[in-house]
C-alpha cells in the first residue's frame, strides 16, 4: 500500500505447547509438513485431507461471502447444502478431529476462533477456512504497529476532505419516524446527517446508543439473552534487554484446553491456569522501542463480566502469575528486566471502550450467531442507519472487520446519487 508497509512473518507464529514442544505455521508446503511430521506423523494424511477442506472453506467463507452482505434468511437457505458439505454444522474442534488424532495437531489447527472471540468447541466449522487463510496469504506486521494503519485510514479520509472529529463521546444516535437522522453528543451537541455508520460495538449500538428508540429485532431482551465472547487480560510492558529467541506472534499454551475453555465461557470463572498470546512486535520492527529494548504484551483469555472476578482487586496478582510463567518458560529474568508497564481488564473494555460486559469481541460467534442471524449490515430496525466492524457482519478479527466496510460500498446508498 502507498502509506503502510506490510511486512510478511514467516514462520507466522510459533505454538508452544505445556510440554515445551512446538509447532510452527509457515508458508512453505515442505517445511509445514515437516512441522506437522514433529507432532504427529501419523497425521500427515489426515492433515493434508484437512487442508484441502479449509482451502474450500477460504473459497466459500472468505473469498466468497466474506463481503456479502446476508440481508435476508433465503441466502442462508441457498448456502445451505454446501455449508453442509462443508460440515459447518459441527464444532471446528470437532471438525478437526474428524481427521487428524493427536491431541497436538487438534488444538493447533482449531484454536483460530478465539482470534474473534469464539469457543472452538462451539465455533462452526466453517471456521476451518483460516489455517488456508493464512497459508494462501501469509501473516503480515504492518510497520510502524497498529497505529499506522490507523493513520493511513485517517490520512484516506482527511485526503478525500472529510473530518475527523476525535474526543466526541457520542451519547445517542438520533432517530425520527423511524429514520436515523444524526448523532447527540454527550455535550448536548447535535449532529445532523443523511445517514448514520456505527462503528461501535452492535450491542453497544443498539442498547445504548438507540436505548431510546423502540427495537424490534435487536431488543434490550434479546441483547440481554445473547451469548458474548470471552473478556480478555491485557499486560502491555517493556524491557530493557532484548529477546531474540522470542517469536514476533507467539501462543504459550496450558496443560487444558477443552476445561480451560469451559471455564472462561461456561463457568466464568478465572482458573488457576491459563493459556497466553505474546506478542514481541520488536521482532519485526525494532523502532518501536528504545535500542537494545523490546516491547511486548501478552494477553489472556479470561471471563467477561458476568463472571464473578472481581478486576479491581485480582488484576495485580493475575498479571504476577503470568509474569512468573513468562519467566519460567520463554523470558528469563523478567522481573528484573522490565522497565515500564500497564494492564487492562475486561473493566476498561466496558468502560473506556463501550464494549458491553467487557467481551473484547462482541457477540460469539456461533451459528445462531453469524451471517444473517448477527446484527445485519444494514440495520433492521432502523432506515438509514449501517453497521460496521467486529459486531456485524461477517464478525471479528481484521479480515473480517475490512470486510464488513467492503459491504457498506454495497448497501450504503451513493452520495453523489442522494446528493
């Protein structure tokens, strides 16, 4: 792109698994077999079979319908028998072992729902379609981190005359005879518009900023009964020496997967174990630290707010935990190494982010829960009013994100047409 590099990563992160054993995602055909071959030889039949599902899944999921937008139950129905074929019915777990038997390689190729904020036990299958994803077209750092793609986009719309307005709480989306019409800011300030695109969190969107308004598909009950994904831990830190042997994208995973998972979403309790994403974009650009440091965060998997953790008082002693893990496993001398630090809980999701319940992806994504059946692109309830981001369609994760604005160039009426 003109104004962000992408820099693609190989290998694409590395699994580490309680053992220490490791598994390595790559692009390169021979040295991911070789990776597979590691784990399980006996598997290496059954992994190609699923690969060759996932790449059909990516056809179908992504390249295909990822930017559609599902604004009516009969495009369900029309991708029905392949979606079966697909075995989209089941669990990605339950898909996955379906064709390989290790413990291992199951874990490493269903894990990818919790990217989005599903439980892979419960994710539908056509969820298979990220591992092809990812091998098709690589894993990627955007230098400069997160931020430059958020300048680039700024730079895009400021380019094209628009403003960007920062520091404006919005506190309602206004709304007449049934038409969205502009937004109320939390100052009393009203900002009239011929439409209106929410990029807020869809729950957020319909049971806070339309709280207001009569809903008839997306009620407060019908929010209130939805299923949410998981909360998410966050420990941003850095040191003061290096650690090249560390990966840019790294999972450092527990001795549970299935019971971990069962008490994050089910039980809602903060087990005594966990499993962990550390993140080192120093790997990959060093400028985003001091010379001779590294930057990190590491991010946990945790209970949403309807868990009974009390944030205000475990946030220290969890971060504690992990560090001690870190240093026990993947960075040693930790303690004694970091020089600057902060945390977030699923309290600051729910407070200084607007996502309800503090869940870092909004709605799970689970069948009764995707496509048509998640909040529509095109608000149901009310005229000139557009979803967009993690709570639409198709749902969480960047790809899926940049999709969901692919889908407003065609639902979003042209406004040199309306002009």
């Amino acid at each position: 792109a003109d104004d962000v590099e992408l820099r693609p990563l190989e290998p694409f992160y590395r699994i580490r698994f309680a053992d220490g054993s490791t598994f390595e995602p790559q692009s390169d055909p021979a040295a991911l077999r070789r990776e597979v071959a590691k784990l399980s030889p006996e598997d290496a039949a059954g992994f190609e079979r699923f690969m060759r599902l996932s790449e059909t899944a990516c056809a179908v999921g992504f390249e295909r319908l990822g930017d559609v937008p599902f604004s009516s139950p009969l495009q369900m129905l029309q991708q029905g028998p392949m979606l079966l074929r697909l075995g989209a019915y089941r669990s990605i777990y339950g898909l996955v072992a379906s064709h390989v038997r290790s413990e291992k390689l199951r874990t490493a190729l269903s894990f990818h729902p919790l990217l989005i904020g599903g439980n892979p036990f419960r994710a539908p299958g056509i969820y298979s379609l990220i591992p092809y994803l990812e091998w098709k077209w690589g894993v990627h750092f955007a230098m400069g981190g997160t931020g430059a793609l958020v300048r680039g986009l700024a730079g895009l719309i400021k380019g094209q005359g628009h403003d960007i307005r920062l520091g404006c709480e919005v506190d309602s989306i206004d709304v007449e005879k049934g038409r969205a019409t502009g937004v109320t800011l939390a100052t009393g300030e009203q900002i009239h518009a011929d439409l209106v695109v929410s990029n807020a969190d869809s729950a957020f969107t319909y049971g806070q900023l339309l709280r207001k308004v009569p809903r008839r598909r997306w009620s407060a009950r019908k929010l209130a009964r939805a299923r949410y994904s998981m909360g998410l831990f966050l420990w941003y830190f850095g040191t003061k020496v290096q650690y090249p042997d560390v990966a840019h994208h790294t999972i450092l995973l527990g001795p549970r997967y299935k019971g971990l998972l069962r008490d994050i979403f089910d039980r809602r309790i903060l087990a005594e174990d966990f499993s962990l994403y550390l993140h080192r974009p120093t790997a990959t650009d060093p400028s985003l630290a001091p010379h001779g440091c590294d930057a990190f965060y590491v991010l946990s998997p945790v209970p949403h707010l309807k868990g009974d953790v009390d944030w205000t008082r475990e946030a220290e002693p969890y971060r504690r935990r992990i560090a001690r893990f870190l240093e026990a496993s993947v960075l040693p001398d930790l303690g004694r190494n970091i020089v600057t630090s902060k945390i977030m809980t699923p309290l600051d999701f729910r407070d200084r982010l607007n996502a309800p319940l503090g869940a870092g992806f909004g709605l799970e994504p689970i069948f009764t829960q995707s496509a048509w059946f998640r909040p529509h692109n095109k608000s149901e309830d009310i005229d000139n009013l557009y979803l967009v981001g993690a709570g639409t369609h198709p749902g969480a994760g960047l790809p899926g994100v940049l999709s969901s604005a692919r889908i407003l160039d065609k639902v979003v009426p042209d406004a040199r047409i309306r002009a």
